[in-house]
C-alpha cells in the first residue's frame, strides 16, 4: 500500500513539474485570451465589475464580443489576489488543474476498474501516461478553460462511480461537477448532457436505486444552470456559437443548390444534394478528422498554441497500447466496456460541429479516455509477456522505459528549446516589453498610436500598464462591429489604429511593427521576436 501511494506521489510530482517549471516563460507570452482573462480577473478582484462593467458575471463574460465561459476567469481572481499580476498567476489555474486531473485520473480509473485484479496498475499506469502527455501538458501551461473543464469533467466521473457504487450522497457532487465544466467551456456545453445520459442508460439500474435523491440532484442541477439557460434566450448566446459552426456555413447551401440545378431539381437530387445531407457529411468528415494519425501521432494540431507541430498529441508508442486496451476491453470488461467506448465515441462529437478541426482544445474531451485505454492495453500486454518468461518481461519493460523517455525527452526538448523561440509570433511576444517602453515614456507625449496591427492591443496596455478599470471605464471609446466583437478605439493618452496613416502636430509616441508606422519618424526602441525578426518599433515624430 506504501509502495503504490509512493510511486503515485512521484507521477504527481513529475505532472506538477511539467505544468509548472518556467511557466511564465513558456509559452513564451500571454496570447490575448489569456491576457483578457487576466485582466477581467483583475477588475472583478478590484471592484467586483468585469472589464464592461458588468457585476460578477455568471452566465458568461463579454470579453472580446466572444462570450467566454466564466469559471476560468474567477479561478484566477483567486491566483491574483495571491501572486499579484502576473503570467503565473494567469496561467497557474490551469497548470494546477491540471495537475490535478493526473491524480483524478488514478481514482476515476481505480472506480471503473473496481473488480479488476491488476487495477492498481492500470492506475498508475493511467497516471504516468496523462502526466507525461505532450497534449495534456501542452494545454495545462497556458490559461485554457478548456483545461479546467477536463478537471470538473473528471471530477463528475469519479463522483459518479463512487455514488454508483456506494455513497449515493456523491451524486450531488457529480452534478455540481458536471455544472461547473458546463461552464468553464462551451464544447462541454454539448459534451456534459451526453455524457450524463450515456451514464445514465448504461448503469440505469444502479442509479434507479436512489430515485429521490437522483430526482433531488437533477433539480439542484437545473436551478445552478438557470442563468445560463436565461443567457441561451438572449441573441449574445448565439454569436459565437454562429461564428465557429458548420451548420452556418453559407457556402453548403450554396453547393446544394447548385448540385440540385445540376440535376435538373430531380427527385434523387432533391435527396441526396439536399443541404442537410451536404450538412451531415461535412459533421462526419470534421468527427472522423479527430481520428486522423498524422494529427494524434505525428504533427499534432495545426494551430503553434496547441502544438509545438513536431510531435503530435499522444506519443506513437501508444498506438498498439490503446489499440490493446480498446480490444482486452472488449474482451475482457463487460461491464464498463460500453460506457468507455461511448466516452470515447461521443468524445469529439462538440469539437466536430466547428469548421476548424481537428482541435486540440475542443477536443479535450478526450482526455484522459487515451490514457486509460493505453494503460489498460499496456498491464494486459505485461500479464501476456510475463506468462512467457520473466527474463523477458525484464527486457520488454526495459525496452517500453527507453522508448518512453526518449519519447518524453524529445517533446520537452522541442517545447522548451524549439518552441519559443520559432512561435513567439503566435504568442503575441513583445507587447509586454512594447507596453512598458511606452508607460516609461507617456509622460514625455501628448498622446500614443499603438498599432493595431497584431490585434487587441488595448488589453495588453490596460493589464501590462496596470490601468485601473474605474479610468477604463471613464476614458475608453468602446465600439462593437457588425460581427459582434468589441473594440476599444482609445483610452487616456492611447489610441488604437490597425494602420498608422499619417504624423500628427501634437507630440506623438508610435508603437508597432515598422510597416505600420509613417515614415519620417524617429527611432527610440526596436522589440523583436525571438527569432529576430522586428516585432515593434517604438518611434516619436520629433
């Protein structure tokens, strides 16, 4: 008993280790989401008010016009208020969420296994894998809600399990789980209610033996998802949703309609041209993308924030492993076999209804299903090797050990050395050095153009300058375009401007990359990336 919770505590070390060291430093900045959460974060902490001064949101908050979930936001009120204004304290919730889920990986697996006899294997096993996951440690260093979601998502299982199976009082912490990854990210806005029912219709006769407490659980549910439901009325709710779906993709009908005309308006055009066919088709070719090997075991997400594009999101090892644990699965476990496998089935379901796929982020709903499938396969493979011999069983775990911390090796090596340093572009490197190059200097100017160019420059002037949100609120031209979305024009000395088009009589402060900027200016500062190239130029026209 010792000896496991031993070797239990050191996965949780290594998986804290991973998530935590340098953290403010790679990624090698905070992206604007992050920096926006930081800063809602920060107003809420000050004066109880998000940054458009709305008192402590619950159904959402408007951030850029793109509605983000609120659970993430107010996790990191509590990390500000202890570590100050800082990327730490931005990113801490997910990395120590994160953390987190490794050890709940360990329970959730230890409950579903619960009349396995090598159980404790596949525990920590499933541990070992998620906490050493280049998906999941990549997502658990940046401020994803997405992360966090996973956590509660784990939570609700465990609790689950452990009402199922005896304390039927768990069930109320199940819900309150499952409410609160319903709203720190909207893909679990869709996955949650599958996943319920697919606990529901699978171990039905278990929970049917508490019908009055399940009853009691389904309404506290409800009534914790009423703001919610009230914001799902309102046509906010359905900007976002409207802006990343398939379903709302103009140019399927458009191909519809011209199949159609092709066929001449047939009876067999009509049918299988008709735009909710062309829709379902698209959802399936998205779902199947999720499954594509390049995008799992080679190159990973196409997007540099979810990926470093030099390993994918699981390790190649764990190909035959899963591919043995879905099979020993099957054969073996009849009792939790259905609910695994619909797990893993419905998993990318939410992510598949986006136009961008595959999505490392909206399908974290995967995890931690790869891990537990890859541990399972690798116990069972042990049992078969060991039964052949023990010298051999030696040799075979010497040779998984190796391949394993080459794998590791290899991906940390091109996360911390490569990474920041090819992608600091898409981090949005070099606002925060261009931020304070112009906060030392204000006071020498009557006003600062700050570019636009690189997108929501304001939010990194009000967070790394420290703005109070009561001078926000007082000074700052806020305008909302024809897609929704907020943008701030100006505040005090600033004004935002995509394009720096012409020099001004007054005495003006310039900041962005050097195609935005006139000529005739003169140079004070240069920022680059990390790769060398020019970020900013900081340039007055004295």
């Amino acid at each position: 008993m010792i000896k496991k919770y031993f070797i239990l505590g050191l996965i949780i070390i290594l998986a804290a280790f991973l998530r935590f060291w340098q953290i403010d430093k790679v990624p090698p900045s905070l992206y604007w989401d992050e920096v926006s959460q930081g800063y809602n974060a920060y107003s809420i902490l000050k004066t109880g008010y998000d940054e458009h001064h709305e008192f402590l949101p619950i159904a959402r908050f408007q951030a850029f016009g793109d509605y983000k979930a609120p659970v993430y936001i107010y996790l990191t009120v509590i990390s500000i208020f202890i570590f100050g204004t800082t990327e730490f304290a931005v990113r801490f919730p997910s990395a120590f969420f994160g953390t987190l889920t490794v050890l709940l990986t360990y329970c959730l697996t230890k409950e579903i296994f619960e009349n396995n006899k090598r159980r404790n294997l596949i525990c920590i096993f499933a541990s070992l894998f998620l906490a050493i996951s280049p998906w999941h440690i990549q997502l658990s260093r940046a401020a994803y809600e997405a992360n966090v979601a996973t956590f509660f998502t784990a939570l609700g299982l465990l609790t689950f399990f452990m009402a199922k199976r005896k304390y039927a009082y768990f069930y109320l912490i199940s819900s309150v789980s499952f409410v609160l990854a319903f709203y720190s990210f909207n893909a679990h806005r869709i996955f949650i209610p599958l996943l319920i029912f697919l606990l529901f219709f699978i171990y039905r006769k278990q929970v049917l033996l508490n019908v009055k407490k399940i009853i009691a659980v389904i309404f506290i549910g409800i009534f914790l998802l009423i703001p919610f439901l009230l914001y799902l009325r309102t046509p906010e709710s359905k900007l976002r949703f409207t802006e990343v779906n398939i379903f709302t993709d103009i140019s399927v009908i458009r191909e519809s309609n011209h199949l159609q005309n092709v066929d001449g308006n047939s009876l067999i055009g009509k049918v299988f041209d008709n735009r909710r066919v062309l829709y379902g088709l698209s959802f399936l070719k998205h779902y199947f993308d999720f499954f594509n090997p390049t995008y799992l075991f080679f190159k990973g997400d196409g997007n540099p924030r979810f990926s470093t594009q030099d390993n994918g999101e699981l390790y190649l090892y764990m190909l035959p492993l899963i591919i043995a644990g879905i099979y020993f699965i099957i054969k073996t476990d009849r009792i939790n076999r259905y609910f695994l496998l619909g797990w893993f089935l419905l998993a990318p379901v939410a992510a598949a209804t986006a136009r961008e796929t595959p999505h490392a982020l909206r399908s974290e709903t995967f995890i931690p299903i790869y891990e537990i499938f890859a541990a399972y396969g690798f116990v069972e493979i042990i049992n078969l090797v060991g039964k052949c011999s023990k010298k051999i069983l030696y040799i075979f775990l010497i040779i998984s050990f190796i391949v394993g911390l080459y794998y590791l090796v290899d991906f940390l090596h091109a996360y911390y050395v490569h990474f920041p340093v090819r992608y600091s572009e898409e981090w949005q490197y070099g606002y925060k050095q261009a931020v304070q190059k112009a906060e030392s200097l204000k006071d020498k100017y009557d006003e600062i153009v700050f570019s636009n160019a690189y997108g929501r420059a304001y939010i990194y002037v009000l967070w790394y300058g420290r703005y109070a949100p009561k001078d926000f609120w007082k000074n700052g031209v806020v305008k909302r375009d024809a897609f929704g979305f907020y943008n701030v024009d100006s505040f005090g000395k600033y004004i935002f401007d995509g394009n720096i088009r012409e020099l001004k009589n007054k005495k003006t402060l310039f900041v962005g990359p050097p195609s935005s900027i006139p000529s005739g200016t003169r140079l004070i500062d240069a920022i680059n990336f990390l790769n060398g190239k020019i970020a900013f130029e900081i340039r007055d026209n004295k």
